[in-house]
C-alpha cells in the first residue's frame, strides 16, 4: 500500500505554512475521492524507504510548484537560489540607501527603519538555509535505508520548532555573526569615521537577558572596512566575490591568477591567507554594491585629502600675513 507524502511549502520566511493536499490524495476540494485499493478509513501512513522516487518527492519540499509535480533536485536548488538572489539583491539596496543617508547626515534616524527591513531580510534567508538543512538531513536517512513515517509531519514539526527557538533570540544573537552585518555596519562606520575602528557590534544590537556578557565578545568589535583586493593591494576595480569562501577580489587579478595556475596545472586556492577553498572562474560573483562602496571610499578619500590642503594653504597664508607685521 503506497504512502502518498505531500511536502511542499514557501520558501519565504514567516510562519511556516500546513502542506496542502497532493493531487489525488483524499483531501481535495469540494469533496472526498477514493482510489482504487484503499478508502479513507483503511488508510494509513506507512514506512518511507530508499528508493528514487521518494526521494524525489522529499527533494520537492521548498519548490512553489503545482502539486503533484516531483522537481529533480538541479531544479529546486535552481529556484532556491533565485529565491536567495531576490534577497541577496534587496540587501545590497538596503545597504546602499543606509550608506547614501549616512553621507548625506550623519547619525540620521531614518537608518534605523533600514536596518529594520535588513534583519528581515537576514530572517529570511535563515528560514531557507533552515529547510534546506532539514530536507538534506531527510534525504540522508532515506539514503542511508532508513524506514520514515509520517515525513511531512516531521519535518513541519522540526521547522515550526526551530523557527519558534529562532523568533525568541535577541537581535544580538541573531545577527552578530552574520558576516554581511558586520561588513555593513564597518562600512557605516567609515563614512563618517575613517581614523577610528567600528565599535563592538553590541553598540548596535540589543541583547537578550541570558546572552553573554560584553566582556565576551570583544571579538566581534574593531573591524574596519577593507576596500582593497588582496592580490593588487589597490582598491577593487570591478569587484567580485567567491561563492566559495565569500572573499573579495578585482576581476582581472583573481581571474588572471586562477587561469596561471591552470597553465602551469597546478590547483587555484584562494590567494587569501588562512583560506583552503580551490577557485574556478565560475565561482567568482559580480558584486557591484562593493565596487559601488569602494568607489565612494575612494571619493571620500579625494576630499578629505582636498580638505586638507586647503586647510594648509589657509594656514600659510595667515603665517605669512603674521610674518610681515
């Protein structure tokens, strides 16, 4: 008697929603259907085992997909990572109008309403990595000939149950790892404060009453924006970053690395210090909202450095004018 698993769901971030009914399962609207073999009393869910079509339909979880319809895994991760883009894409717009409000005033209130719809945005891509974490954990069971029960129920379970322990932290143990903030918030900092480094995150998230102490997390402060490939040492010239490890380089120099090292056949790691990732060509992402930022460091830098001599010329001036009376 086959067991009919209808897993799908959003791949938004929210309350996580109650999978509807497969097509042909008994449950449709307007009415009850019986299939030939079985009625609604005698049914039941039986053991889930290894086999290439149940896999299939457990890798269908998080597809927007008419029902009924099994995704080869290529297909999923291709819609989750158009899903991801979509966010990836209103974070770096996010980003961009706090660092255009923070050059035009500084300290202004209204960056705070940004920063707001940027830990909403940080949730959901939590709520996506979290259901692609449960689903491989169910493929691997199913691949390792373990007999499941009730899937759907288990893995909505796990969801609601992890997304619940997610909802209570504090701002500060949600995001304080999250590496885009703390990039965000160091380059923040330097618009209006290029001589001093950023200040512990805690400066800027609230804590909960049993996170850790500040004497804890001095590690997460200090950091200051870096504007400047690591092969060039030069500010970025067309930005790009590995998917790999997620560091940062300029297009010409990482590429021209990479396509010497395959000239002389030997492996592409990533020139970064202390990072073991091997890089291909195809691991190299555009990232305009960094070129975008390294160009305004650079800009900031020509008028601080303009600024300056002005402020030399007037000094002489008066030393002069000092010197004839």
């Amino acid at each position: 008697m086959p067991t009919r698993v209808a897993l799908a769901s959003s791949p938004e971030a929210g309350p996580s929603r109650k999978a509807r009914p497969a097509r042909g399962s008994p449950e449709v609207e307007g009415g009850l259907e019986e299939e030939e073999g079985w009625t609604i009393e005698t049914f039941e869910n039986q053991p889930v085992t290894k086999s290439t079509t149940n896999i299939a339909v457990v890798k269908r979880i998080l597809a927007d997909t008419p029902e009924g319809v099994l995704l080869q895994p290529s297909a999923v991760i291709a819609q989750l990572k158009q899903v991801k883009s979509r966010i990836e894409e209103g974070v770096e717009q996010l980003k961009e109008a706090a660092y255009a409000i923070e050059d035009a005033k500084q300290d202004d209130p209204s960056i705070q309403e940004v920063e707001a719809a940027l830990f909403r945005a940080y949730d959901q891509q939590y709520m996506i990595e979290l259901k692609i974490e449960l689903l491989k954990r169910i493929v691997e069971r199913l691949q390792a000939d373990e007999e499941l029960t009730n899937i759907e129920n288990d893995y909505e379970k796990e969801v609601q149950v992890r997304e619940k322990e997610y909802i209570k932290k504090s701002p500060w143990a949600k995001y304080k790892d999250v590496e885009d903030y703390q990039n965000f918030r160091s380059g923040l900092w330097e618009i209006n404060h290029a001589n001093s480094a950023c200040p512990p995150i805690s400066t800027f998230l609230e804590k909960g009453e049993n996170d850790e102490s500040d004497d804890e997390e001095i590690d997460f402060g200090g950091a200051t924006q870096n504007y400047r490939c690591p092969l060039t040492l030069r500010l970025f010239e067309d930005a790009v970053t590995s998917t790999k490890c997620g560091h940062n380089f300029s297009r010409a120099a990482i590429i021209s690395t990479i396509e010497n090292n395959k000239k002389n056949r030997r492996p592409s790691k990533c020139p970064v210090s202390g990072c073991s990732k091997m890089l291909e060509k195809t691991d190299l992402k555009p990232n305009p909202g960094l070129q975008k930022r390294a160009d305004e460091f650079q800009r900031r830098q020509l008028l601080r450095a303009e600024e300056n001599e002005d402020g030399n010329e007037t000094l002489m001036i008066g030393d002069e004018e000092e010197d004839e009376d």
